[in-house]
C-alpha cells in the first residue's frame, strides 16, 4: 500500500511539473486548471462559445512573452497571457491578449486578465470576435449579430445558453457588456505604464529606466549581433518582441537570427522564450 501512495505521489507530482513546465517559472491560474479539467473530463464543451484549452498554439508573430491558453477553429485566432518578459508575477492579473495572424493587427490587447476576457466571452458567445477592433459598442453587437445569425438554430442556442450557465454558476463568470469600452479603457491604462512602444501595438512595461536603443529592421545577422552585444537589456528585450512582428523566424526564412535570438535568450536568462523560438 505504502509503495502504491509512494507511486501515486510521484506521478502526482510529475503531473504538477509538466503543468508547470507549460508556463515556464509560472503557476497555473486555477481558474485555468478547471477550464481545462471540465474540457478533459467533458464536463463542459467550450467550443459552444468557440474556444478551447490549448497550451501549444504558436504561430512566428505570436509574442514570445506571451504564453498561449486558448486557441479557436477560426483564422488562427489564440489567446495567451501576457508576461512582459518577467515583468508580471501572477498570471491570474496578467493581461489577455489575442493573437490574429490573418488580421490587421494582428495583435490586440482584450481583457485586463482571464475572469475578464471569460465574461466577454460569454457575453460575445463567440470568442473569435475578441480578436478584432471595433468603433465602437454599436459595430461590435452588428458583428456579433453576423456571427450568430448562422448558429440560431434551437440546439445552437441552447448549447451556448447552457455554457454561459455553467460559467456563471461553477466559475462565477458573470457577463459584462460594453465590451469595447472596457478594452478601451484597459488599453488606455496600459499606455501610461509602458516604457517604450512596439510595432505589435501593445508595448512594453520594462524593468528599469534604463535608456531603450532601437533596432532598425534589417536581415544583415551580422547587424543583428552587433546591435545584441552592444545594448542593454531593456533594448534587447523591445528587440526580442519586434523580432517576432518584424521577422519570420523559421529555418526557411532567418536561420541566423533565429539562432543568435535563441542564443542571447538564454543568456538573458529567457529559457522559455527561447524554447518558444526554436519551435517556429
């Protein structure tokens, strides 16, 4: 008995560690953990609001500062936690971005974190609408209206209302509308936190005050290095982010700058990040 509680103990803890490993030095928001336990034990179809539990969606311009959650069957659309390379401790409060690789932008900020981004969800009842900016209240619920003018059959419609009961009644998800004024709002106080810009729209929050020095987008590796062994972290860090928006990271594109941001990764301390890099 004592070995079976020994073995179980251990795989237990195996279990917890590959968890773990998904999110680099993070924990698993336990709100996530039940997201994914009622998917795998299906006690809950997410797919009736068009999302599921998906730790390995990575597409070449998806951040490498972002850990992916959600995925969706439409247009590559994923949502993942946004860390500022570090820089944000608890992913229960880090924001939620979405990532539309056909869309322009590609890259949006949606919710000040995952209870946030679950009650859009369940307001929209469709996900993949997050991923999109709008005007205004009005264009979001035509959008919305568009989306689910296709689903009104009954079973449709009771599948997603059961859902939506379901995060309200075991996740305490309530729904919360205007939407796009709360993202507004929440882009807008992002803004007066951010130390420097970035061409992906979202920003950075840096670590320190130090100077930040840009890189000029060029395919010249030898550039490339120079620029990384002669700046600062908070520089190599805006690089490291613009990398993903400006180049194509894959070994049929950028080889060379592939390897060397893998290598200067490591160095700055970024294991995942660069584990995510060597999977483009």
């Amino acid at each position: 008995m004592r070995k079976l509680i020994m073995i179980a103990t251990i795989l237990s803890y195996l279990g917890c560690k590959k968890d773990k490993s998904d999110f680099g030095n993070y924990e698993k928001p336990q709100i996530l953990q039940k997201l994914e336990d009622y998917q795998k034990k299906e006690k809950a179809n997410w797919e009736n609001l068009e999302f599921w539990i998906d730790y390995e969606r990575y597409y070449s311009i998806t951040p490498i500062d972002v850990i992916p959650f959600a995925s969706t069957g439409n247009n590559g659309i994923h949502f993942g936690f946004l860390t500022d390379f570090g820089k944000i401790k608890d992913l229960e409060k880090a924001p939620i971005v979405a990532i539309a690789p056909t869309y322009d932008p590609p890259i949006n900020i949606i919710a000040k974190n995952i209870e946030q981004f679950l009650s859009f969800v369940a307001y929209s009842e469709q996900a993949s609408l997050l991923a999109d900016i709008y005007e205004n209240e009005k264009a979001f619920e035509f959008r919305k209206n568009q989306y689910l003018e296709w689903q009104m059959e009954e079973k449709h419609v009771l599948k997603r209302k059961k859902t939506i009961e379901l995060l309200k009644k075991d996740f305490g998800i309530e729904k919360e509308n205007k939407v796009i004024s709360k993202i507004n709002t929440f882009k807008n106080e992002r803004k007066k936190i951010i130390n420097t810009e970035t061409s992906d729209g979202i920003g950075l929050v840096l670590r320190n005050n130090e100077k930040v020095s840009n890189f000029e987008y060029n395919k010249d590796s030898k550039k490339v290095k120079e620029f990384l062994d002669n700046s600062n972290l908070n520089s190599r860090l805006k690089f490291y982010r613009e990398a993903t928006f400006q180049y194509i990271l894959s070994d049929d594109y950028d080889k060379e700058i592939k390897k060397l941001i893998v290598n200067y990764l490591e160095k700055d301390g970024l294991k995942k990040e660069s584990e995510i890099i060597k999977k483009l």
